[in-house]
C-alpha cells in the first residue's frame, strides 16, 4: 500500500526537524566547550604575564589546575612536580573533593599511571581505569575517590621533566576523549611556561 503523499511529506519534515535540533545541540555543546577552552587559555595566559618576583607560587598553581579543569569539564585534578632526588611525585596542588588529604601527597615514580608518563614523557588517556594494568587504587583507597577515567600529561621543558598534570572523571561522567587530550596538551604546554618564568623569576 503506497503512503499517501501528504502523510509521506509530514513525516520526512518531522525527521529533518529532529535531525536539526540534534545537530543544533552537538553545536551548542561544542560552542559551550570552546568558551570553556578559550576562557583556560586566557587565564593562563594572565598567569604568565603577571608573573613577578612577588608572585604567589602557591597562586600560581592553584590558578594553573583551575584552567586545567575548566578546558576539560572536570573538577578534579593534580598538579604533581618530580622530586628528583627522592624520584617521587609530589601533589603541589590539588583541586577537587580529596584536596585536603592529598596536598603534599608524594607517589614513587615507580607506581601508578603517573608515574609511567613522567618516566616515559608520554601523555595517557585512560577510559577506564580499572580496564588499565598500570593504574595504582593507592590514591583512591588512601582519599576514598573513585576515579573511572583520566587524562594524565607530562610537564617537559627540553630534557626535563618538571612533573605531570592529572585529570580525573569528566563532570559529565563520561569517559575522556581524543579531544579533551589534545586539549590538555596544549593547556600542559602553557603551565610549562607558567612554571618555568616562575622558576626564573624567582632566581
């Protein structure tokens, strides 16, 4: 039985409409991301040019992992610098709900997903954690956080490396993606500088 022609034309516009709100709100969610990305670069871009030897490194860093977080929807992370005679990671900053129980917190670079990216200088996104071998629970069960996935980026200045910046579990719940990597690295990059003009600053 052929549809007839009206009934035909009223369903395909129904289609094409709900086809067009959902590529409308794909478009507003990536619009809302680039203001988010935009106004992180922003403010670390501030950090650097404020940088003085009466800056607040403490400031400074909470203000780095503020940007950090803001580019990649979470509320959750670390700023870790290498101690490189002890070889550990120390968490100089902490933003989120274990704040308090992990400043000054220091891991082995032996352990963790971490340390494996300051070992080897390569950035890691991780799904799903407990799908991933290297990821240490000695974190969560130290906090009581649960993490499900992270973002985890090397701080490299030439043949240094300074430390790594974490990031954990999307506000969203969703896992992180290629995108919200990409992000961190370049954000990473600028809290490079930030730290470095800091360090020179100071000297």
């Amino acid at each position: 039985m052929l549809t007839p022609p009206r009934t035909y034309t009223l369903r395909t516009l129904r289609e094409e409409n709900s086809r067009l709100k959902d590529e409308n709100l794909t478009l507003r969610e990536e619009l809302h991301r680039l203001q988010h990305i935009i106004s992180a670069l922003n403010n670390l871009q501030q950090s650097l040019d404020s940088i003085t030897p009466d800056t607040s490194i403490h400031a400074l860093l909470k203000n780095l992992l503020a940007a950090v977080l803001e580019a990649v929807d979470s509320q959750d992370g670390s700023l870790q610098l290498l101690d490189e005679e002890k070889q550990e990671l120390v968490f100089v900053e902490v933003q989120g709900s274990s704040r308090d129980q992990l400043l000054g917190y220091r891991l082995p670079v032996s352990q963790g997903i971490a340390g494996w990216v300051v070992t080897n200088r390569t950035p890691e996104l991780v799904p799903d954690v407990y799908q991933e071998p290297r990821f240490s629970p000695l974190v969560d069960q130290t906090t009581g956080f649960h993490t499900s996935s992270l973002i985890c980026m090397p701080l490299l200045a030439g043949e240094r490396t300074l430390g790594a910046i974490e990031v954990v579990n999307t506000l969203s719940g969703a896992p992180f993606t290629k995108k919200d990597l990409d992000v961190l690295e370049l954000v990473a990059r600028m809290a490079t500088l930030a730290l470095l003009r800091a360090e020179n600053v100071g000297n």
